[in-house]
C-alpha cells in the first residue's frame, strides 16, 4: 500500500516515513499498515505481502504483539508476511 498521488497512481513513501519518524508518529503508522496488510492477507489467501518497517518500530512492543498474536492464531496470514526493517532512522 502506498500513498495515493493526485493522478491516481502509487506514490512514494519515503517522505511519508520520513515525516513521520521525524515527528514521532512512525510506530502508530506502522500498527495501522501491518493491520491493513493482515487485512488484504485475510480476504486474499493467494496473496504474498511484505510490510516495511521502520527501525525504531522493532522496540515497539504493541506491534510486535500484535505480529505474534497474529501469528499464533492465524499462522496462514503471517507465513504469507514478510516483514522489512527500513533503514531511514538510526537504531
């Protein structure tokens, strides 16, 4: 999922992470993307998806939980999942 442009098409989301992390708000779109990502996993169970992550997101202790919960209860949706550590911010 990316940012919409005004033509339609996918946009970019580099300044969009960018932005984020600098004003501290990267872990709440992190949870929202890897929600709307186990979403499409549940209604498509042919898709593949990855999910970038942000760096500072992996000592986020609500999204990891959720990924395990996601894992323990629906192990199809996150054998499916691919999750990419970002490297925008410093660890």
């Amino acid at each position: 999922m990316r940012p919409a442009q005004a033509s339609g098409l996918a946009g970019q989301a580099g300044p969009l992470v960018r932005a984020a992390e600098r004003v501290g708000l990267i872990r709440q779109v992190d949870r929202r993307m890897l929600e709307l990502v186990l979403s499409e996993l549940e209604q498509d169970p042919a898709l593949v998806a990855a999910v970038n992550v942000s760096g500072l997101t992996t000592s986020d202790s609500q999204w990891l939980r959720r990924l395990v919960v996601a894992g323990r209860s629906r192990s199809d949706l996150t054998t499916r999942l691919l999750a990419e550590i970002t490297e925008t911010a410093a660890l």
